[in-house]
C-alpha cells in the first residue's frame, strides 16, 4: 500500500499547490495593463480575450470529471503544472495581438484542471484529516493573490513582463516537485457515481452551480480589471495599479484563514448570505467612486464579501456526493460556463464604451441573482 513521505506533507503540498494557483492569478491582474500595452490591445479585444479563456476553462473542469474516472488528481496535477508555467510565461510575455490570443486559450485549459483537481484533493484530504481545514487552503490562494498582484504590476514596469514570469515559473516547479514527493493516487470513481449523467443530488448542485458562476465572474471581474480601474482613475501610478487586485487578494486571505471556525460558529448558510451582502455592497461603492483610495477600499470590500462563497459552495457539492467528489465539483464547474463565459466579454464591452466602473454594476447585478440562488438552496437545505 502507498503511503505519502514525512516530509513534506499531503498537507502542506495541497497548500503549495493552492498557493501557486494564487501566484498565477496575482501574476495575470497585476501585468494586465502591460500585457494590453505591450501586446497592442484593446479593453473590449482582452475581454474577448478573457472570454475565450474562461470557455476553456469551464471546459477543462467540466471535462474533468470525466478524467477523474481513469486518472488520478496526483497525475492530472503532475501533467498540467509544468503546462501551466509554460503557458503563463506566453501570455505574460505576447508582443502581439496574435501571440496573446494564442496564449490564453491554452492558459485558461491549465487554470480549469488545476482548479479542478486540486480542489478535489484538498476535500479529500479534508476528509481524511477529520477537521475543517479547506478554508485554508483557499486562503493561500487570496494570500499569493494578494503579494503577486501588487509584486507583478511593479516588476512589470521596471524590468518587464519575462520577470513576472520567471517569478511565476519558480513556484510552479516547487509544487511539481511537492507533489511528486507527497501526493499519492487516490482510488478512481466506481458506479453510478462514477458519471455526471447518473450523479446523484443534481437539483441542489444547480442551483450551487448557476450561483458559483455568477460569483466566479464576480472574483474575475474584481481581479482582471482592478488594474484597469485604478490605471484609469490615477495613470501616474502605474506601478502600483495592482493595488486593488492586492487588497482583493488581502481581505480575502484575512477571511479564509479563520473561515472554518466561521463556518462552524455561524453556519454555512447564514455566513455566505451575509457575505454576498457585503460583496454587492462593494461594486455598488466602485460605480459611484472617483476616489483612489475610496476604490481601493471598495475592493477590499468585495474581497472581504467573496472570500468564503466559492470554497463553501465547493465544500457543500462534494459532501452532496462524497463518493465522487471530483464528479460534483465538474458539474457543479459545468453549469458555471454561461456567467463565467458572458462576463467578461460583456464586461469589456461595456468598459471600452462606458468605462470600467460603470461596468462593475453589472457585477452587483449578477451577484444580487447569486443571493437569490443561495436563498433558494437554503430554503430546500437549511
């Protein structure tokens, strides 16, 4: 029988993972303003950009409940980092608008599978530890999320984007190396269980579906055009323009790291309808600010209000189906697609004709619809 080494441990390698997951996020909002400098393009072209990517990844994890029938999270995860780092140096570094809309497709298919399966692992080790301890891990995320971003917007402008990469790049091969040391294949989905077409509890997870896309494309519109925002109300600050995707990052770090104890204190359900409160609360204050400083905290806002929703949603769908945990979190990845695809190519639309603040209220829309969902699974799963 396989056992995983002393050190370093399932735990901490889970973490890694996580925590380059948010260095690659981090990486992505900081460089955005020189990437569509120094690619040539437009906020509408990125957005389509985006869009085409968040397909991918969709995609990705939605096909990935399939791959979790005949593969292991530990081999997916072996596979996909090194494609991950490679793909993310390409679109970091494209000169050209073809170069960059070769680049993120490719990017958004390594996002959804590492996504995908290392929230898979994280819940089964969860499981395996007897003790909520998810949270945490999604807190490592919003922490790299946090430094990266401001860290990648200032290497940016003073050596260029290959640096960012190269930072990037490094992290990647400590998980790679982590991962093949610690983590162990687990045993492959059997039965029923084992397909989406035949997977139990499909009522509860649309509803948990439908209202993680919206917030999904709430947490991407906060972090890819925070930047943009902040470029375009103060453009002497550049190099600090990751600023609001750093505060995101931050407040969502300063939720998640006491989330299970919250979780257990409150309950799931009363925590994640406070949080969207909060969150709407913050992208109403970015349409109606022309402040700096007054945007930078209604960002910290939004990060404070979406810090726990997806990893509940997560945590919630694979215990609705723990005998195929990969399974729910693809489906329940499935029905993300038609938000997490529209949003971004509306949000571009909107920000090239409107401005990018205008186009956060959108953002308060969906999440106001998310609040709704949420409601609706409460009320037939209190």
């Amino acid at each position: 029988m396989n056992t995983p080494p002393v050190f370093p441990s399932a735990r901490m390698t889970v973490t890694t993972v996580f925590v380059s997951f948010g260095v690659a996020i981090g990486a992505l909002a900081g460089s955005m303003p020189s990437v569509m400098r120094q690619a040539g393009i437009s906020p509408e072209t990125f957005g389509l950009g985006l869009t085409i990517s968040t397909f991918l990844t969709v995609g990705a994890m939605a096909l990935g409940g399939q791959i979790a029938r005949f593969i292991s999270n530990r081999t997916v995860l072996l596979v996909v980092l090194p494609c991950f780092a490679l793909t993310l140096g390409a679109y970091l570094m494209a000169a050209t608008p073809l170069w960059f809309f070769i680049a993120i497709p490719i990017m958004g298919l390594c996002f959804g599978l590492t996504d995908l399966f290392m929230n898979a692992e994280a819940v089964a080790l969860e499981h395996e530890l007897r003790r909520p301890v998810f949270m945490t891990f999604h807190g490592g995320v919003s922490a790299a999320v946090g430094v990266m971003a401001v860290a990648a917007s200032w290497i940016a402008t003073q050596w260029g984007t290959w640096a960012v990469a190269l930072v990037a790049a490094l992290m990647f091969a400590l998980s790679w190396i982590m991962v093949a040391r610690s983590i162990v294949p687990r045993p492959l989905a059997m039965g029923k269980s084992a397909r989406i077409s035949t997977l139990p509890n499909k009522q509860p997870l649309m509803l948990l579906g439908i209202a993680a896309g919206l917030i999904i494309a709430a947490e991407t519109a906060a972090l890819m055009w925070s930047a943009k925002l902040l470029d375009d109300i103060a453009p002497s600050l550049a190099a600090i323009a990751g600023l609001g995707a750093a505060f995101f990052g931050v407040c969502n770090a300063v939720v998640r790291f006491p989330g299970d104890r919250m979780r257990r204190s409150l309950g799931e359900m009363r925590l994640m309808i406070g949080s969207l409160v909060v969150a709407i609360t913050g992208f109403v204050a970015l349409v109606l600010s022309h402040s700096y400083v007054l945007s930078v905290a209604a960002f910290a806002s939004t990060g404070f209000g979406l810090a726990l929703l997806i990893p509940s949603i997560f945590a919630i769908s694979a215990s609705l189906v723990p005998e195929n945990r990969a399974g729910a979190l693809s489906f329940v990845s499935l029905l993300t697609a038609l938000p997490r695809i529209l949003a971004p190519l509306a949000f571009g639309v909107v920000a090239a004709r409107f401005g990018t603040a205008v186009s956060f209220g959108l953002v308060a829309v969906g999440l106001c619809a998310a609040l709704m969902l949420i409601l609706a699974f409460a009320k037939r799963h209190p």
